[in-house]
C-alpha cells in the first residue's frame, strides 16, 4: 500500500485526485495528509470524505510526520516548484499535475532536485490517456502518414471555459506562466508526444483585445457587480461546488473566483500565435484562441504519405447552432480518403482521460502501453519549453532557442 499526501485542495486537487484516492482506490493507494495555504479547502476534503484525513497546516510538517512515498502536486502552477523540489529532497516521488512550473529558473531548480535526488517526477497529461488521442496516436504510429513534415494546430477555448481563465489567479502571468504555459503545455506535449519530438526554436506573438480592459462597465467582481445583468459573461458562485469550494472559504486568503474578466489586473493574451521547429525537422504554426464561440480543436499534420486531420469541436454555448463535431481522417497520395472509427465517448472526466490516468497512477494499469502514454520530467519541461520560450519570444521580439535556458539536459528523462 502506498502512501501518498496532496498539496492544492482546489478543485482538481480534491476532485482528480483526493476523492477518487479514497474511494476508488483505497485498496491500494492511502491519502494520509492534505495542505493547502487556504485551510478551509484543505479541510473540505477531510469533511467530505468521511475518513478524517490529517489536515496539515505545513508542507515540512506533513512530509515529516507522514513520511510518504508519492507526493500530488496540484496547487498554483507557479507554486509547483516549491513542492515538488521538497518532496524530491525529502526522499518522495513526485505526481504533479501539469504545467510542472512557469519560467526557465524554476525549472532549473526542478532538473537540479532531480539530478541530486534521482527521485521520479510524474508528470499528468492526461490528454495522453483520452481515448480519442490515444487513438490518433496509434493512427500516427502505423505510418499512414509517413514522417510528419509539418503541423498546423488551432484550438479554440469559448467564451465560458476560456473567460474562466481571465477571472482566476491564471489572468496573472506570474501565476500561470500565460496561457501558452497554463493550457497550451497539454497541446504542446500532445504534438510532442505524436511526433516524438522535441522543440529546438520558438517564434511568438500575442494579444489581448477580448479580455481585460475593454470595457468600463465593470467591478472587481460578478458578485456584487452592478452590471451582472446586462453582462454576457456573470458567474454566479453563491451555489454548489462555486459556494463551497471558493466563496465560503474567502475568509481565509480573500481569493475571489468570480473576478471581473474586464479587470486591468489582467496581464495575459487571449489570442496567441506560434511558430515551432523541431529537431526531426518538422514545423509547427499553433494558435489560441480564448474567445471563440465554440470549443475544441483542428490539428494537421502532414506527412510524407498523406494528411491527417483531426476535428474536435464541442459547441455548448447557448444559440450555437452547429452540431459538435468529432472526426480523423487521413487523405492519402492515392486520392483516397480514410475516415476513422472514433472510441466511445466516455462520461469520465475530459473524455475518459481522468479515468485511465488515475488507473495507471495508483493501480499501475496500463492499457496501451505501447503508446508511451507515461510522462516524466522531459516530457513536462518540453512541452512548457515552448510556451515559456514563447513568453520570451513575444518579451524580446525574436525567436528563441530552448537551448538557450535548456542546458545539457541529455540525462533528464
Ligand atoms: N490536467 C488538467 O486537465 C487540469 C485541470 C484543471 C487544473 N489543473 C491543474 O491543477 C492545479 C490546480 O488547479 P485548480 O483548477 O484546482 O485551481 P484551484 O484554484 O481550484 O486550486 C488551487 C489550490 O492551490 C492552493 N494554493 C495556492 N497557492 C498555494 C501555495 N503556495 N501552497 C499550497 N497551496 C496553494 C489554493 O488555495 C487552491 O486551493 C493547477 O496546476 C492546474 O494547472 C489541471
């Protein structure tokens, strides 16, 4: 039986990880301590679990006191490296949830904790174990399409999931790293991953003309917002999870969850657009889109053999009219196009990729193992390399080199 402890009692830390731990996996994985900066949080999934899980006030005390084997990073991005450096200098493994931290130094600081310790960083893409992208990797590893020789890769955040990331502590760049580190570290490891690849040089630009301050009918928040009527886009966090989770729990750090997305705090692009150049050769052009109508993604890529292209669009918003829409085909050099089976939709958390993810973590079930779904330190330091090079790219006006801050990593697995 393993031990493990959470850091982050926020909503993934207590819904992905913390109650499925105890209720799902309790035959073989033991959560013994949760902490949290905000006590309250940490002290919800103790209430709500019904076995009293030891609450800690510190992070060196839980470490001491319970001496676990695996330590589940899932606070503020930019707090990652902190926990993550610790657990590993203390002797632990380390699970954390993606991005695995923000700028160059911190993970520096990770890589040296890693060479010192030798102790494994898990890293949770759980994009890897959607059974939809699994099954465009294992199209992509039959060789349909030949070597890839270039990526096009557009995705598309709406106006509820991609105005969400505009009223939290991700609007702030110090926290999240921008959204080129916080949500496109999923679709840059999951190119990675389809390419088995790695990134050498970023070109990068950004805006933020949707977002921020573009409107002076605003407050600090949509609680007490006098515009909450006439606003498109109010949260109301009086109820449920919302209530329970953040509001009832200001008392302790005054965070607000329902922060106004009109704000000047704001410091991050809603809109983004990167150039990528692999070491196999092949190039990618990405793009962000934090505001669009509907949700989801379209991804190319071209091959020496043929194209594949991939359509995932889900279009939740009230008034759209357009059917969601999930399909992969590949267009061959013989005109022919071959269209996919697609899995079946999963009601497990994003498609079914929680599920399985959470079955490889703690019961160590890996149904297609042969896809290299498991991501370690290069994988997470690759994948946030090219939003944090983008970072510098968009700063210094230039394209960027990982090799500049990624030095003599050949070791790093
Ligand atoms: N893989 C996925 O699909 C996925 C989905 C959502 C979130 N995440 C990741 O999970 C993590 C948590 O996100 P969330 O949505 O639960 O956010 P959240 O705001 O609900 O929770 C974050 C928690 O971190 C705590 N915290 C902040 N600073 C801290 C510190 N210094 N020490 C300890 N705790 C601190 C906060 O009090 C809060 O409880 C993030 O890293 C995020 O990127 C991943």
């Amino acid at each position: 039986m393993k031990k493990y402890v959470l850091v982050g009692c926020g909503s993934r830390g207590s819904g992905a990880y913390a109650m499925p731990l105890i209720k799902k996996y309790a035959d073989c994985a033991q959560l013994c301590g949760v902490y949290d900066i905000n006590r309250k949080r940490a002290e919800l999934i103790s209430k709500e679990s019904g076995v009293d899980i030891p609450v800690f006030d510190d992070f060196d005390t839980m470490l001491e006191t319970v001496k676990p084997d695996k330590v589940i990073v899932t606070s503020k991005d930019c707090t990652h490296n902190e926990y993550i450096v610790k657990a590993m200098e203390f002797g632990c493994d380390v699970i954390t949830e993606k991005p695995i931290t923000t700028d160059f130094d911190k993970a520096q600081a990770i890589i040296d904790a890693k060479r010192k310790t030798g102790k494994d960083i898990t890293v949770t893409f759980n994009l890897r174990f959607s059974p939809f992208c699994a099954r465009v990797k294992e199209i992509v590893a039959t060789g349909v399409i030949g070597d890839v020789l270039s990526v096009h890769f557009e995705w598309m955040l709406d106006t509820k999931h991609g105005a969400d990331y505009f009223r939290r502590w991700h609007r702030e760049r110090e926290n999240s790293g921008s959204l080129l580190v916080h949500k496109s570290t999923h679709h840059f490891d999951y190119v990675n991953w389809l390419l088995d690849d790695e990134p050498v040089a970023v070109n990068a630009y950004g805006t933020r003309r949707f977002y921020g301050h573009t409107r002076e009918e605003r407050a600090e928040r949509c609680l007490d917002c006098p515009y909450k009527d006439k606003c498109e886009y109010p949260l109301d966090i009086t109820k449920g999870e919302y209530k329970k989770l953040y509001l009832d729990c200001e008392s302790e750090d005054g965070y607000f969850r329902d922060k106004c997305i009109f704000s000047d705090e704001i410091n991050i692009e809603d809109s983004v657009s990167v150039n990528v150049q692999y070491k196999k050769g092949a190039v990618m052009s990405y793009s962000l889109t934090a505001h669009s109508p509907y949700e989801g993604y379209h991804l190319v890529l071209n091959g020496t053999k043929g194209r594949l292209e991939i359509d995932k669009i889900s279009t939740e918003l009230p008034g759209y009219r357009e059917e969601s829409k999930e399909a992969i085909r590949v267009h061959n050099r013989r005109g022919e196009v071959i269209t996919y089976n697609l899995p079946a939709r999963s009601a497990e958390g994003h498609g079914g990729a929680d599920g399985e993810l959470r079955d490889w973590l703690f019961r160590g079930v890996e149904i297609r193992p042969e896809l290299q779904q498991a991501a370690g330190l290069r994988a997470g330091l690759m994948s946030i390399g090219i939003g944090m090079a983008a970072n510098v790219s968009m700063k210094e006006e230039r394209r960027v080199w990982l090799s500049e801050f990624y030095k003599g990593i050949e070791d790093i697995r």
